[in-house]
C-alpha cells in the first residue's frame, strides 16, 4: 500500500485554492516509466507497473478524492461563483437560498474529470439514425399532438399569426422535448449547472448557472421548484436558463413566461424562439426525396444550396411523386443525407436549419419536421428504410474524424458524430479513392483512415 500511496502522490496535485479543483496529472508518471525510474522506485516487474497504473489512470476520480472535491465545490461556490453572481446583481439571499444543501453530483452524464480524456457515462456506441424515428413513438407523438392542436387552436393560430412558426412545429418540439409535459423532469438545476460549470473548462456552463439564479430571483418558479434535465434545461420546452430570459414569452395575457406550468406560454416561447432565429414565414421544412446515383451524397450541407428548380434539374425528386410547391421551387434548398446512401434523403429549406437551433442535431430537427407533418397531416414513415449500418463506437468515429483532417478534409471537428461535414468528407475521400461514395461512417472506413 506504499508503493500505491506514492504512485498516488505523483498522479494527484492540488492546483490553487482560487480554482479549488483537483487537477489529474499523468505526465510525471508516464515520464518516470520511460526513463524506468518508476521500476527502481516500486521494485515491480514492468507487467504489475502497468496494471497498477492502468487502474489508477482509468478512475478519473479517485474515491478517496471525492470529500476533498465536495470541499473545494464549496470553496469554488464562496470564491470564485458568489462574486460573479453578485456582480450579476443577485441578492445574497437567492445566492443562498438556490445552493442550500448543494453538493457535486457525480453521476451527472456527460462530466469530464479534471485530466480526464473522456467524459464520463461511458462509451457509446454510434448508432445509425434510426433510433430516433420509430413508429409507435413517432404515432404517439402525433396523436397527443392532434389532440392538443385542437385544445389550443385559438391559441397556436394566434401565436402563429405572430411569429409565422406554424402550430404543427411548436407542438412538436413541445412533444420532442417534454412529452407534452408529460416526462417528470426531477433534477435540482442549481445542483446541475454547479457540478457541471465546477467540472467544465469554459465559461458556458458557469453563465447558465448565472442564468438560472437570475430566474430565481425574478420569481418565475420558487427556487424549490426550479427542476431540469440532467444538462440543466428548464420547464417543459426545455430551455437553458439563458434562453428562458431571452425568448421565453406570456402567450395567455397573463404578464408572465410561465412554462412550467401553461401550455399556452411553453408554445408560445418555443414558436418565438424560432422566429427570433429567422423562421421563414410561408416555408416548410422539407422534402422526403430520391437522389439518383450521379448525384454526389458529398453535396450536402448548408453551404451548397442551390435553388430547388436546380436540385430538379439534376434528377432530385420527391420521394410521394408529387412536385414540389410552387411557392418553394424558385427558393433555396439544401441536400441532407443523414445517413448517407443508408437512408432516406431530403431536401431541406433554411427553416431546417432553425430548428437546429433549438438543438444542434440534425436527426433532431428531422425528427421535429416529421412528427409536425404527422401531427397535421397524418403522413406516414419515410418511404426509404434506414438501412443497417456498421456499429462503431463513437471513439472509433472520432479517430476516423482525425484522420480525415490529417488528409486535409474538415469534418467538423473529431467530436465522435457523423455530422453534415464529416458525411460529405467520407464522401469526398471514398470518391478520391476510387469507391463508391456513401457519406458514412463504417468499419472498413475506420480501419482505413482511423488508425
């Protein structure tokens, strides 16, 4: 146990109390395994150093290091957090009142550990799209919706006179994000944006946290009251604290934004801030289409519209054998492939790309354009099956990531998901190689590029 109270001392540090964090420290020891300086220390065979320092480099967060990370929360939240938020203008009494009682919570998903590579929750898998359309979820989705439509019509007609965000849309995100308010959402915010701006490098999580005590203060929810999701978002659209102030809006007369408890403000907040991000008027979101073989998939993305009248004219249809709208033929559209030559394609307008800003997914904001159509127009699936495609996980993407951007492609960054940029540059790679291009992520890819 010696030995292993040593190794301990070299791993851990304690970076300065105004920070009041542990940091992880891996360089000494793998310096000191080069030069075999640990093997004189230890007096271990290569093989047991190894173990020994696997262990300890595979738990981010020692267990005996988790009352002293407790202490220093509590440090941070006195020194570094209360100043901040007193210059924010919040009452010591808020302050108080919203961290009584608040400590770390480390199975929060998605935390990196001070010199941790990895954030925690383990290594998922990246899965095909498909995930997230199926039927019995997409039919309930649509047939709460329709009733709710009806509930609300006055009001969603209202709204969308407005702001120009059909009723179908605001529904769906409602639908999308909540259940329609439906999913219990159980998780002290200030317990969540403290563990998370504690753990996190930059200043996001922190402004949130700023963001949420600022909504306490304004009497909007009794601090008590004040649950979110695991990644801090609040009431039933489920926006960030930040978001709440700047979009959330009074949609029944009443003068105030509540959307934890009124239908008719969670609807009217999620259609405004859609409108404040350009929602286009008179658009929809998109079009189920066929895009024949001589079409490159690597034409995807925001950055290569072009009008729809043109996508025509290279042999784009849609998939219902329908025209397109009049309205939208003369009008700007963009290819989206999400799951390359493995599913269904479309072509979206820039309304699409709106919808991505309430969440940066875009099987996300598919699945929200989708479940609207459904909810008014009783449309069915996609009339091309998301294929089966090779499970990687998300790791294994990210090296693939890497080594597109050593041969020069940008991809968007190596984060582990198969964005628009990282599909159009397997795309172009698998083209430049002389393949058949299919603008996903595959086995044989990783195997390729990854290593």
């Amino acid at each position: 146990m010696a030995q292993l109270g040593f190794l301990q001392t070299l791993i851990f540090r304690r970076i300065p109390a105004d920070r009041g964090r542990s940091q992880f420290l891996t360089a000494p020891v793998w310096g000191l395994a080069r030069r075999g300086g640990l093997g004189m220390v230890l007096g271990m065979k290569r093989i047991v150093l190894s173990c020994v320092i696997a262990a300890f480099l595979a738990a981010p967060v020692a267990a005996q290091s988790r009352d002293q990370l407790q202490r220093n929360f509590q440090v941070w939240l006195e020194k570094t957090l209360w100043p901040q938020a007193k210059q924010a203008k919040i009452k010591r009494a808020t302050f108080d009142a919203a961290f009584r009682g608040v400590d770390l919570n480390f199975k929060i998903p998605g935390l990196k550990f001070p010199g941790s590579k990895t954030a925690t929750g383990g290594q998922a898998e990246f899965r095909n799209p498909s995930r997230y359309f199926g039927q019995n979820n997409l039919n309930a989705t649509a047939s709460i919706g329709r009733n709710l439509a009806q509930k609300h019509a006055k009001a969603l007609a209202r709204i969308e006179r407005k702001t120009g965000v059909p009723g179908r849309i605001a529904l769906s995100i409602w639908g999308r994000e909540s259940g329609f308010g439906r999913v219990p959402i159980k998780h002290n915010v200030f317990e969540v944006l403290g563990t998370r701006a504690f753990f996190s490098d930059g200043d996001y999580m922190t402004s949130e946290l700023i963001g949420a005590l600022r909504v306490a203060q304004q009497g909007h929810v009794p601090v008590g009251n004040m649950k979110s999701s695991w990644a801090g978002a609040l009431g039933q659209p489920q926006m960030m604290p930040r978001s709440f102030l700047a979009y959330a809006v009074d949609g029944t007369g009443d003068r105030r934004a509540d959307i934890w408890r009124s239908e008719v403000d969670t609807l009217a907040s999620i259609a405004n801030f859609l409108k404040v991000h350009d929602w286009v008027p008179g658009r929809d979101w998109g079009f189920e289409v066929s895009v024949p073989s001589s079409l490159s998939c690597a034409l995807e993305g925001p950055d290569q519209g072009r009008k729809i009248a043109a996508w025509e004219k290279a042999g784009v249809r849609r998939i219902n054998g329908k025209p397109f709208p009049a309205n939208e033929r003369n009008k700007e559209g963009f290819l989206l492939m999400p799951a390359g030559r493995f599913g269904p394609a479309f072509i979206v307008t820039p309304n699409f790309y709106v919808l991505k800003r309430y969440n940066h997914s875009d099987t996300y904001a598919l699945y929200v354009g989708h479940a609207g159509d459904k909810i008014q127009y009783g449309v069915g699936p996609f009339r091309v099956n998301w294929a089966k495609t090779d499970s990687l996980k998300r790791s294994e993407v990210a090296a693939m990531q890497r080594g597109l951007e050593r041969l020069g492609y940008d991809v968007g960054g190596a984060d582990g998901l198969a964005g628009y940029k990282t599909r159009r540059s397997i795309g172009q790679w698998q083209s430049k190689s002389g393949l058949k291009p299919t603008c996903y992520p595959s086995a044989s890819l990783y195997r390729a590029v990854g290593r």
